[in-house]
C-alpha cells in the first residue's frame, strides 16, 4: 500500500499540479550608498527605487485589491539589503501589544516580508516590523505548511526602524546579506510580504493567497531580481562566550548548591548555503518555560523546542516521520536521562557541533553530534547522540529525505545496561507538495537497530492531503512496529497501525457579518497488530466552527470514543488508586463548544466548555484564557482549565484544576520581564517563573530567572533557585 500511495502521489505531482496564473516581479537595484535606518525614507536612493507594486486582499475577500495599500521598495549593495515601507492606515489607532522582539502578528498592526532565497519553495527567512519598529525574524520550513515549520526563535542581526504619520507609517530595514543564505551570482529570490491592519480587520498580501490556504504558505511568491548578480557572502564568524551564577536548593533533600558555569556558542558561515555551530558546557537556564497541561491521555505530549543551538535549519532534523506520534529525532531527548529510580532528569551537554544548510540549490545536508555527560549517583550513563541528514529536492517543491541516527553509550560503569548500549534508526522520507499546494503528504518508512534486535523493527507511515477553496480531504496512515526504538525520537505508543482520514466542506458566504464556516468529520481507527490485529481505538469527531469577518470565531465539536484497555489506566493520575481494569473495551461520548473572541480588542479571551461520558463516568470541563493589554508595554493574561472527572465507586474521582496568570512588561525595547505562576494540582505543583531581560546589545543579554516550586496540597518548597546569566555576542 505504501508503495502505492507514493506512486499515487508523484503521479498527482506531475499531472495536477499548476502553474501560478498569477506573475509578480520587481527589480531590486543596486546601489553604492550605505542608508541611515530612521524609518524616514528621505533618501535620495529610494526615489530611483523600484515599487513591487500593489497588494492583494486576504481576509476578509481573497479576490479584490487591499483597500489599504503597502508600498514596498528594496535597495542592494555588496553587504546590505535596504528595505522601505509605507503602509497606509484608516488612522493611528494601532494595535500593539508588546515592545519585545519576535512579537506574534496576529492580533497586531505589522508587515512581514518572506524571502524564499534558493527558490525552493520549502525554506525561507522571514523580517517583520510594526508601527513602533519592534522587530521580528522566523524560520519558515516544510514549504510553510503549517506553524509546526514556523520558528520564531531564531535569531539574526538586522537593523530597523519605524515612523508614524497621519494614517499611514513607515518602515526601513536593513539587513546583511549575511544574515541569508544564497547560491553565488544569483540573480533571483521568490518573495511574499503579508500584512495585518487591526483598525480595519484587513489582511492583505503583494502575491494573492486563496483563503483556505496559510498565509505563511511558500507556495504563493512572486519573484525579486537582483540588478546585479550577488556575490560570494563573506564567512564571519561569531562567538558568544556566556557565564552564569547559580544557587540553588532542593528542598526534598534539604541540599543545596551554589556554583558559576563558563561556557559558549561559536558560529561559522561555510560559504553561501553552510552554517556551522559549536557548543561548549551550553546553559538553558534562560529558555523560556514549558506551559504545563492537564493531561488525561495514557500518552507523553511533546512540547516545542525552545534551545537556540537546534533552531537553525531544525526541520533537518525533526522534519523525519510524523510530527505527533513517529518522530525519529526530537531534539528535547538530548539534554535529558531517566535515573536510577526512574525519575526522568536534566543530564548535562559537555558540548557538540551542528552542520546545516544548502550544499547546492537543490540539496541540504545535515550533522550534529553531542556528547552528554554521565552522573554516577543517579547512575546515568554518557551518551553519545549523532545524526546525518539529506534532503534532495525534486519537482517543483517536494523533496526526498534519508537519514542516520546513532545513540551510542560511551561510558562502561558498573549500572551500564548492555541493552541500552545503543540504538541506530535509518529512514527515508518522500515530502510531496504540488506547485500550488492543492496536493501535499508525506511517505516514509524508517528502521531501527538495537542489541537484540527484530527484523520488524520498522516505522512507516502514508500521508496525502487535498486541499481547495471548498473542499478538504486528508487520508493518514501509520505503522509502528512493537520493536522499533528511537531513544532520540518522540513516539507516542508502538505496536500499532493507526488511521485517520477527514473531510471538510467549507462555505464563504457573499454577504453577512460571517466570512466563512465549515463542517469536518474525522474518524480515527487504531489496530494493535500483536493482539491478532484487534482494534484497540477509534475516534469518531464531527466539527462545525464559524469566523466572523471581525476575527471573532465560534463552533462546536462532537467525538464518540471506543478504547480497549491493555493495562489498568487511572484517568485521574491519583496517587495509590485504584485503575481501571485492563483488557475491557469503553465506549462513550462527548461534546464541547468554544468561542474565541477578536483577539485585536484591548481585552480579548478564547473559553470552552465540555460536558459527556468518560470511559464509566461522566467528564464536565471549563476554561479558556482572558487578556488584557495595555499598550505598548503591559499583557496581562489568565488561563484556567477545569476538569471534573466523576467515575463509580471504587475508582477515584477528581476535580483537576490548572490557572497560570502571566505578566509581561516591556520597559523598552531592550529591557523585558515577564512572570509567569503554574497551578496544577493534577502535577501537584505549583511553579513560579519570572525573567528579566536586558538586551544591553545586539544579540547580547542580561538575564535574571527566579524559578520557585511548591506542593500544591501542603504548599510546602520544591525546588528554588537563582540564575545572574550574562552572554555576549562578538564578530569576529
């Protein structure tokens, strides 16, 4: 079958795939001058500049020009890309609600300029700017379908600089060639600029996007051309020594520890398409927090990456399998073991390298390697973590993938397991998206090697999606083999094939307060193949949701659910309760309802309530989240989630209770604090964060991170600590 659907879908490829009707083009002109970021555009040099020309209308109309336009001009010279903006306004009344850097676009008055530099329609790098020149800059990987390839941690040095005037302001950026990633003596980039007016609720782009398809989508570009072909980029080379003060004490064992940590991070352009990244003795102690969730799935919930060594090119290297339930490579497993008592713990990185990027416009190579290191008390083992990637282009924006994984234990202590002393993944990935992105999937199959390993140890999996203005179909087929092992990887249960399929009719009204609404059916089915093939799960869920043309958005879900237990499950979590009995089939039924409100309003909220049978009992939920702005510098928010979990005697009940409240200050552009307070009594914890930051120079920070954990029932001390952690960024 898996042989099939991949011929299947080359076939559609090639045969069904369309050109763009539509062409846009501008030429970027090259100049000697070196230009003053003010976000005046007074210099002489823009007059000669070329405009891109008009926008298109997004939302709510995607078949008619911007009501407000944007005017777009771009200058080059040897080092620089200078970039002039005007966007015009039906007033000043902006929306803006954080001066921090990397600031979310939606819900705020900003423009962002998408540039897709080796024309592969699968990568590019994104710069935005609002009205106040607060600046942000993204990874888009994956051909932009979806947020999954949307990495806003990325960070690069780039100049700009806003000016506000009556009903429109403008923008100038300048932004090193540097900061790219291009073939010598190109002549052409695709590009996209995509913009939201909150005073207008008008989205609107320069190449026109059909709603149903994502703004961020790399499939919709025009083309920039260079007056005068690029040359070969310079090879700086970066280093960002850091040090960092830590005390702190672990209150279960009334020890404590005060200690300074040295290390840093090197990085080298290789020519064009190359970046090359060192680490040594790295310290994450500044990453933001993890939100925590009530989870009452018998299954680990992955969470995003957040650490600034594996941003860079990372769908490289967790773009493999399937991003929910097979994926080879999640880079949150380096950096963590399992214990003694089985306890899962931080494990420290002595240090690593990362190779990645484009070798030539078609292929993209990548290779880390990181050493971990072994703790004899907790009787963790070093580790040694690789893996090799290639990526080859084929068509007009699929790819083909394969890729080595290596976990291998380095250590020989006396705790060292001889089963664990490595584990090996191999695997190859077929990526398919059409010209115009109505047809996209993946294919793949992967195989593992371990001591005492099986022949079957294998992972493969089928995706293909139809996407068009009315109708969406989607067909997703996954195999996990009960002996495939991926210690570097996210998968979330073995010994299962897995299949989910939906079917969505959208509607888009001509006239009314609604822009569009749809209705979707999703059923999923679970088999468990050493069980004779039974079926373990099915999900069945009917969707109905519904936009207004003012962002506000409402709908309602129904799911009916059948689970064969293999092992007693307590839903709850409760400690030294009774489980549900294995080996018994629960059927039951659900239903919830939402309503999230225009996120662009001073006070904004999302809320959703549930109510329905849950394996013998009954299960009522409640919660969303409040905001409040006050802008440009304060965000105040509330989350609450309510889970009450009523099950028969003599299994527990639970009334589940998570809230986080969150302030974010920005003092200015340059000096952040935001803390955030983690109830989950489902966790028995009760977390406090607060950071400041001082980004006293480009890149170069000063962090402050109190981090403080109780006992929700006793409210008695955790864990507290203190971290002073300085870094600095140098040219060299």
């Amino acid at each position: 079958m898996l042989k099939t659907l991949i011929s299947l879908a080359i076939v559609l490829l090639v045969s069904l795939s369309s050109a763009q009707s539509q062409e846009k083009r501008f030429t970027v002109k090259h100049t000697t001058e070196y230009l003053t970021i003010d976000g005046i555009l007074d210099e002489t040099a823009w007059d000669s500049a070329e405009s891109i020309g008009e926008f298109q209308q997004y939302f709510p109309a995607d078949n008619v020009t911007a009501d407000y336009q944007t005017d777009i001009k771009m200058l080059v010279n040897d080092e620089i890309l200078y970039v002039g903006i005007k966007v015009y306004t039906p007033g000043n009344n902006y929306t803006i609600s954080s001066l921090e850097r990397d600031f979310r676009a939606t819900g705020n008055d900003n423009i962002s300029l998408v540039f897709d530099t080796f024309n592969d329609g699968n990568n590019a790098f994104l710069f935005g700017i609002n009205p106040l020149g607060v600046r942000r800059e993204v990874l888009i990987s994956g051909g932009g379908q979806d947020l999954s390839g949307f990495t806003t941690s990325w960070d690069i040095k780039w100049k700009g600089e806003s000016k506000i005037y009556d009903k429109y302001y403008t923008a100038e950026m300048a932004i090193p060639l540097t900061s790219f990633k291009f073939a010598e003596g190109e002549t052409k980039w695709r590009f996209q600029s995509y913009r939201f007016d909150m005073q207008s609720n008008e989205r609107s782009n320069w190449f026109r996007i059909p709603q149903n398809q994502s703004v961020i989508n790399l499939a919709f570009m025009g083309d920039m051309y260079f007056e005068k072909p690029l040359g070969r980029s310079r090879t700086p080379l970066a280093i960002i020594p850091y040090i960092n003060g830590i005390t702190d004490k672990d209150f279960t064992t009334n020890t404590s520890n005060t200690s300074v940590k040295v290390g840093g991070d090197a990085k080298l352009a290789i020519g064009n398409g190359m970046n090359l990244d060192i680490t040594i003795n790295p310290d994450f102690s500044n990453v933001e927090v993890d939100e925590i969730f009530t989870n009452l799935t018998r299954f680990e919930v992955n969470l995003p990456e957040r650490r600034q060594f594996f941003i860079d090119n990372n769908d490289l290297f967790g773009g493999f399998g399937n991003n929910g339930d097979a994926n080879p490579f999640f880079s949150r497993r380096i950096g963590i073991a399992t214990d003694r008592l089985g306890n899962t713990v931080q494990n420290d990185i002595l240090g690593g390298i990362r190779l990645s990027g484009k070798l030539n416009k078609t292929l993209r190579l990548g290779f880390l390697t990181i050493q971990t290191d072994k703790n004899i008390e907790q009787e963790i083992a070093s580790n040694n973590n690789l893996m090799f990637a290639l990526q080859q282009k084929v068509f007009s924006r699929s790819n083909i993938g394969v890729f080595f994984i290596n976990r291998q234990r380095t250590g020989s202590e006396d705790y060292f397991e001889p089963e664990n002393s490595y584990n090996r993944v191999i695997g190859i990935d077929y990526n398919l998206a059409s010209e115009n992105n109505v047809w996209s999937g993946k294919f793949y199959t992967h195989k593992s090697f371990q001591p005492g390993e099986s022949e079957d140890s294998y992972s493969a999996g089928a995706l293909l999606r139809r996407n068009t203005r009315f109708w969406n179909f989607a067909t997703d087929l996954i195999y996990v083999n009960d002996d495939f092992r991926s210690d570097l990887g996210f998968i979330r249960r073995k010994d299962i094939i897995r299949s989910t399929s939906s079917v969505r009719r959208l509607f888009w009204p001509e006239s009314g307060k609604v822009n569009n609404h749809s209705i979707e059916f999703t059923p999923t089915l679970i088999w468990r193949p050493t069980l004779d093939y039974q079926k373990t799960d099915h999900e069945l869920e009917v969707r109905y949701r519904v936009t207004l043309k003012d962002f506000t958005e409402f709908g309602a879900n129904y799911n009916n659910n059948y689970i064969f237990l293999a092992r007693p499950f307590d839903p709850t979590g409760t400690e030294g309760a009774l489980k549900l009995p294995a080996n018994q089939a629960y059927t039951f039924n659900a239903m919830d309802i939402f309503y999230n409100s225009n996120s662009a309003e001073t006070f904004s909220f999302r809320t959703r309530a549930g109510i329905g049978e849950f394996y013998t009992g009954k299960r009522y939920s409640l919660g969303g989240e409040a905001l409040l702005r006050i802008q440009p510098k304060v965000r105040l928010s509330l989350n609450i989630n309510y889970d009450k979990i009523e099950l028969p005697d003599p299994y527990p009940s639970a009334d589940l209770w998570l809230i986080s409240p969150r302030v974010e200050i920005t003092f200015s552009k340059s000096i952040f604090w935001s803390s955030v307070v983690q109830y989950s009594n489902q966790r028995d914890n009760l977390g406090i964060n607060s950071r400041l930051q001082w980004r006293f120079a480009p890149l170069s920070d000063l962090f402050i991170v109190y981090n403080d954990n109780y006992f929700v029932n006793t409210i008695e001390p955790k864990f507290r600590s203190l971290n002073l952690k300085l870094s600095y960024w140098l040219n060299i």
